[in-house]
C-alpha cells in the first residue's frame, strides 16, 4: 500500500489529502475509489551545457621549403683574391681556391720577382707557405725564414681573401 496525495478524497481517517491505491491497480494509475491518481511531477531535464563550436583545423597550402644545406667547411667555395700587399722588395697578391667549403689552393698572382735573389728566395718560400695555409686552413702560417716580407705580405693577403669566403 502506497500513500499517494490526493484531494479528491477528503473522508480518509488519516487525514485529508491521501487515498489508498490497490497494488493490482497501481500500473493503471487509479486509486481505490477509482479516481485517477496524480503522478509527481517529472523532473525538468537540466539545461544543456551550451554547444561549443567545432573548429577543423585547416591545412596550410604553402609549405616553407627546407633550409639549404650548409657547405661542409667554413669556407663558401669559390676563388677569392686578396689584396694587393707591400712586401718591400715587390708586392704580393693570392687567390684562395676554396672547395667542398676548405681551402683546397693558393695561388701566387703577384710576389717580388724583379731581382735574383728575390726570385730564388720566393720560390723556395711560397711551397711553404701555400702547403701550411691548406693545412691550417687559415692564414696563420708560420713566417719563411730569409722571407719574412714575402711571409708577411702573404699572411696579409691570404687573410683578406679567406674573410669574403667565410661562411
């Protein structure tokens, strides 16, 4: 037996408001004196959350290309000429060949030359001083003994050519 409010029967002994339903009935919804029962109230749903917008990300049709690769050494390949250089008896001028980004060459385009002595004492030098440039690939080389002027003025030259081929 339920309790059930109800102001249709107000005779009840327990007090106004309630009727007796009989269980045999209870699914057609009547109460014992066969007055249709008031069924509580459904509750209210809750109110939805309100609705997010849905963004699709949208693919990005420009690609950005990839970085070109760096040369393997310090140097940007090419051939670089230094300046012009006093070397008291004549003047020096090199080239610097750089490849795959080192320094591969050097090349004597000017040294003092005008004397015997200065062309004999040169190319005794100059082998020296281009093979320990290539192999400190830099123009820090130790100065020839007997041409230190030619030593000089290369070192001088040689530097300026390297510093337009760095990376």
């Amino acid at each position: 037996i339920s309790l059930l409010p109800s102001p249709a029967n107000e005779t009840d002994p327990r007090g106004a408001g309630f009727a007796e339903t009989n269980p045999a009935k209870e699914d057609s919804g009547e109460t014992e004196d066969n007055a249709p029962a008031k069924a509580a109230p459904a509750p209210k749903p809750a109110p939805a959350a309100p609705a997010q917008a849905k963004t699709t990300p949208v693919a990005q049709t420009r690609q950005t290309p990839p970085p070109a690769p760096k040369p393997a050494g310090q140097y940007k390949d090419g051939g670089y000429l230094g300046p012009v250089t006093d070397a008291y008896f004549g003047n020096v001028q090199v080239k610097a060949i750089i490849s795959g980004g080192k320094l591969a060459n050097v090349e004597f385009l000017d040294y003092p030359q005008d004397r015997g002595t200065s062309r004999y004492i040169n190319s005794q030098a100059m082998p020296t001083l281009i093979q320990e440039a290539i192999a400190a690939q830099s123009a820090n080389v130790d100065i020839v003994s007997g041409a230190t002027q030619t030593s000089t003025a290369f070192q001088q030259s040689l530097a300026a050519a390297l510093l337009q081929a760095k990376n």
